[in-house]
C-alpha cells in the first residue's frame, strides 16, 4: 500500500518530563497547508508514538536517540495516515479506537477503551462517550499533567507551518483561540439534538496544566482553566 511521504518538520522538543512534541505539516487540499502535530512518550527507554507522524530519515534517527518505538496510538478519528508506515518501519503495537477507521490500515493490536491496560503507568486515557465517531485523548500524568488531544482541542495563538490560504480559511472558520474546541470537529462529531458538552466536563475533572492537540501549538501552564474558558464560551 503506498504511504505518504515524510513533510519537512521540527526536532523533538521535550515539553515535560519525557513528553517531546513534533511539529509537522500536511496539504489538506491545494495551497491548502496546516500543521500537524506528534507527542513522543519515554518510559524506561521505550517511545509511544501518540498522533503518529512520518518523519524524514533524519527525524527518524533523532526519534530513534530518545528510545526504541514500541507503542502507536491513534487518538483520532481522522487521523492515521502515517500509522501503516510506522507499523512496518518500527514493528511497533498500534493502538486505536474500535471503529476508528478512516484510514483501515493498520489493523490495531490493540483497542483503546476505558477498561485496557495502558503501557506506560503515567498514562491515563479519556474516550468521548458523546460523539458520533470514536475520539480520545490522553494524560501524561507528570509536572502537572499533559493533556494530549487530536482534533478535538487545539490552541492556535499563531499558525507555523500553515500555508496562506489556511492561515485566511482558519481564521475565518474560529479556529484562532487558546485551548479551543476544533470548529469543523465539533460540528461533524455532534449527533442531531445532542451535546458533547458532558464529556468536556468529564474531561475537565481530569488534571492536567499543559495541552497539546493534533495541530496549533502546545500550551505550557494553564490548559485546564483555558480549556474551561472555552467551555463556558461554547457551551455556556
């Protein structure tokens, strides 16, 4: 099966304690460009891949110095374009939702609900119970927490790597908030007379400081009352 290949993208850089954050880019359209994010997990030399990303060799050999890649966990709906790659570059376990299948490929070895075991033991794992498709997101539960989502969450205070034409289109469309709530996301993933509002705030009883989504860019301290902020804008 033919697989994308690598965009240019930044090095690793650790947000918290063994939590490093890539940055990339996909073309969702033409001159249509938006960045795209990777969390990098390190538990006793072993890496999880969270929102997985193809990188360059070179960006391969530097995820390759921080641990060996055992684990790659889908945590999005949408996402998964890279996963089939990695799975047979690295021979790595994936992980991803029961249904969660815009891209078929990998099959999961494993199925993200509330009742697996995780395997790292700072791991804590948060399933949308609202929404039409299967969503999740994850706490890195060290140095206060870090709130890793995919497209349900995601800060844009700036646009790197966003092309023209989506730094114009994302404006138009709201995305330009701190610790917002994906516009088109939320849109597609609420069923007809429903509210994904109870799981925000399930989610808000988790706790986490930092916040990182599939795309914008990280949010060092105060995610949780940001994240809240939001809530009450949208939902309020």
């Amino acid at each position: 099966m033919a697989t994308p290949p690598a965009e240019p993208h930044d090095p690793p850089v650790e947000l918290i304690s063994d939590a490093f954050f890539v940055q990339s880019s996909i073309e969702m359209a033409r001159g249509m460009r938006i960045n795209r994010n990777m969390v990098v997990l390190r538990q006793d030399g072993e890496l999880a891949l969270l929102n997985p990303v193809r990188l360059t060799p070179e960006g391969e050999a530097r995820l390759e110095a921080l641990g060996e890649v055992k684990h790659l966990i889908r945590l999005g709906f949408f996402h998964g374009v890279d996963d089939a790659y990695l799975k047979d570059r690295y021979g790595a376990t994936f992980w991803c939702q029961a249904r969660s299948n815009v891209h078929p490929e990998p099959t999961p070895d494993r199925i993200l609900e509330e009742s697996v075991e995780l395997p790292f033991r700072d791991m804590s794992l948060f399933v949308f119970h609202q929404t039409k498709k299967p969503e999740c997101a994850m706490v890195w539960n060290r140095d206060g927490g870090l709130l890793v989502a995919c497209d349900s969450i995601q800060h844009h205070v700036s646009t790197p790597r966003c092309s023209f034409m989506a730094k114009a289109v994302m404006r138009a469309m709201g995305f330009m908030r701190p610790a917002n709530i994906g516009p088109p996301w939320r849109k597609f993933m609420t069923k007809k007379g429903g509210s994904l509002q109870p799981d925000f705030e399930r989610l808000l009883g988790l706790d986490f400081d930092h916040l990182v989504g599939a795309h914008g860019t990280p949010l060092r301290g105060g995610a949780k009352a940001a994240l809240g902020a939001t809530v009450a804008r949208v939902y309020g």
